[in-house]
C-alpha cells in the first residue's frame, strides 16, 4: 500500500525544507515548531482529500475540475502547481550542487548538473511512477532513522520546546515561517497524490488500509523530522540568536551534526543534504510535467511525451536559476524559493476542498462536516501567508 504519500512526503522534505529547519531553530530557538505541527496536520487534511478524489473520480484531478467547474480552471490550476514546482527546483537543484560539492569537492554547479542528469535519466524509464515511488521510500526511511537517532543524541531541552507549541512569530521569523508553510503545508504535493492513487488504481475497499499504511505515516513523517531538525538546531547553536544571527551558510548549517558525530558530522550532514536533494528533485520534476501535461489535454501519465518535456524543463529551469544566482549566497536564495511556493497554495488549496465535498461527485467519500473545517483552515492559513508574502514585496 505504501507510496503515493511517501512521494508527496519526500517533495516536500527536500534541502529547502532542511534548511528553513536549521534557519529557525538556530534563529528562533524552539519558538517555531508549532510552524511544523499545525502546518503538517493540514498537510494530512490536504493530502487524504486528494486521496479520495483519486479514488472516486473517473478522471484525473485536474481533468475533474475542468469538468466542475470551466476549462480555464484547470488550465489555470495546472499553471498554479507548475510555478511552484519551479520554485522548489530552484532549492533542489542548489541543495544537490552543494551535497556534492561537499562529499567530493566538485564545484557546486556541476555537482547540480550531475544531479539533474541522473535524475532525467530515471524519468526516462517506462515504468516511471512505480520506480520512482520504490526510491522515495527508501530515501524516507533512511531520512527518518537519522534525524530520530540525531535528536535522542543532541538531547533538546523538551520543556523549552513545549513552549514551541504555542504559535508566535517572533520578530524577523516571517520570511522563515513563509518557508516552513510552502513545504509542510504543500498544496501542490497534496494535488499530486491523487494522481499516485490513481496510478497505483486504489479503491474505496482499499481507503481505510492506505489510510493507514500510506497516507498517515508518509505525510506525517516529514512533519515530524522538520520538528526534529528546529529542536537539534535549536540544542546545538544554542538558539534564539535572532534574525540577524541565524546559521546563513552552508558550513555553518553542517554543524548541526557535529553532537552526533563530530567531525565526520559535516560528511553525515552532506549525505542527507544529497538525500533529499535527489528525492525531491525526482518527484518535484514528476509530478510537475505530470499535472501540467494533464491540464493542457495531453495526459496524465508521467510517462507521455509531454509530461517528460516539461519535466525536463523544470530540471533546466533549476539549473539555470542556480548558475546564475546560487553563487553568492545559496542559503538565502534556497530559503527565498521556499517561501515563494506559497504563491499560488490558496487555488490548489481552495480545489481540493471545493472539490471533495462535493456529494454527487465524492458519494460515500465526500467530506464530513469536521473534514471540511479543517480544509477551510488550510485555505484560511495558506491564504494568509500569501498576503504577507506578497504585502512583503512592497515593504
């Protein structure tokens, strides 16, 4: 039953998300982590509704809201989630060039290249879904084991981060805070998982099990290793520094290994750095080319034509972003494509919603009243932080 939600969760969990991570804790000490429970419970409202709707609908998500409601809604939908998927190539591609430079001294933009190609070569393959959720997987879990095994280590003051619970934004955090939203609470990565459903061809007699095995723990786990990663970076640069003192270079960012392992900390920090770079570059490419190549008609496959060339586009789009501004300060460059994913959250936020309450079209797996509740919190949310992210660019 695993994959669908393990593919969303490692989009999600790429070197943008381990970044913004490290940038709050170290910054603002514990007071962030409410960012990424709250952020993570909403992702999993997204996340199921999409589920049911790849279950129940006959047609691909985005060929559904054409149908409901107008075929300019879709194309504009498909638009919504390809820009973001631009906006996460950016960290990905930056995130892979640095791993490599670090585990073997390459320079960071070739390292990104070599990254990029291997990842086209594996949407190249036939079985393209199915290969790629057998490699998200196995990156999720590794990823897992480690931060888990890296907070009992680095021993967090769990008092202090309870305290972390309580939302505040504490002066300076809301750029860092726009950036945990875009990857915890990723509407775009929810809109994709209806199309692994769909994929992996799942039925209502299946719902409750791939609740269980899929959509729960490959949403939440992510969630918790962001939770993880604020609380180790917190313990381990003695947080809060304030906004002007957050850890804002890559060497200063592969310190929050160094209880774990000392000097081979920064080798440990690359590996996982590289993990997520690749993991999420594969799927953000995928499910990109995928869901604009469905908007425009010509299939919702990843492996049509169509969908392969704008996912090689996305690739391209991150490399060339990265030559040409990644040099200079590629922390801040990751963290700005990070928050920038928020621009276009609220449509694809509003459709799941919108569309999985609707009774003729969802039958037995339609909404509930506390189902929609909470899928009007997530809209309200991520509508919110968009105000501020584009009321940010006039101040």
């Amino acid at each position: 039953m695993a994959g669908p939600a393990f593919v969303v969760g490692c989009w999600g969990f790429g070197p943008g998300n381990l970044t913004t991570s490290i940038q709050a804790g170290s910054g603002f000490g514990y007071a962030l982590v409410w960012v990424a429970v709250a952020a993570t419970v909403l992702m999993l409202t997204l996340a199921d509704m999409s589920v049911r709707i790849g279950i129940q609908s006959p047609v691909s998500l985005l060929t559904a809201v054409k149908e409901h409601l107008g075929t300019w809604v879709g194309y504009l939908a498909g638009v919504a989630v390809f820009v973001i998927t631009l906006m996460f190539s950016v960290g990905n591609a930056v995130g892979s060039g640095i791993a490599l430079k670090m585990l073997f001294g390459i320079p960071a933009l070739a390292g990104t290249v070599l990254c990029t190609v291997v990842v086209a070569a594996l949407l190249v393959f036939r079985n393209v879904y199915q290969a790629i959720e057998k490699v998200m997987v196995v990156c999720m879990a590794l990823m897992a084991l480690a931060f888990v095994y890296t907070t009992v280590v680095a021993r967090p003051d769990w008092w202090r981060a309870a305290d972390g619970l309580v939302p505040t934004v504490p002066a300076g955090s809301m750029t860092v805070v726009i950036a945990l939203i875009g990857t915890c609470l990723s509407a775009n990565a929810a809109f994709f998982t209806a199309y692994g459903t769909q994929a992996r061809k799942r039925t209502a007699g299946e719902y409750r099990a791939l609740t269980a095995v899929d959509t729960i723990p490959g949403i939440v786990a992510p969630g918790v290793m962001t939770a993880l990663v604020i609380l180790v970076a917190a313990k381990v640069f003695n947080g809060p520094l304030g906004a002007d003192k957050m850890v804002a270079t890559i060497a200063g960012l592969s310190k929050v290994f160094e209880p774990v392992a000392g000097s081979v900390g920064v080798w440990i920090f690359a590996l996982g750095y590289f993990a997520a770079a690749f993991s999420a570059m594969t799927a953000n490419a995928t499910a990109g080319g995928t869901m604009l190549s469905d908007a425009l008609g010509k299939g919702a496959s990843a492996s049509t034509t169509t969908a392969r060339l704008f996912s090689g586009f996305i690739l391209l789009w991150g490399i060339a972003i990265t030559a040409i501004f990644g040099g200079k300060s590629p922390v801040q460059l990751i963290v700005l494509a990070q928050s920038l994913t928020v621009l276009t959250a609220p449509v694809l936020a509003f459709l799941l919603v919108y569309l999985s309450t609707k009774g003729r079209f969802m039958g037995e797996l339609r909404n509930r009243w506390w189902q929609v509740a909470l899928g009007v919190v997530a809209f309200l949310v991520v509508l919110w932080f968009w105000i501020q992210l584009v009321m940010g660019f006039f101040r």
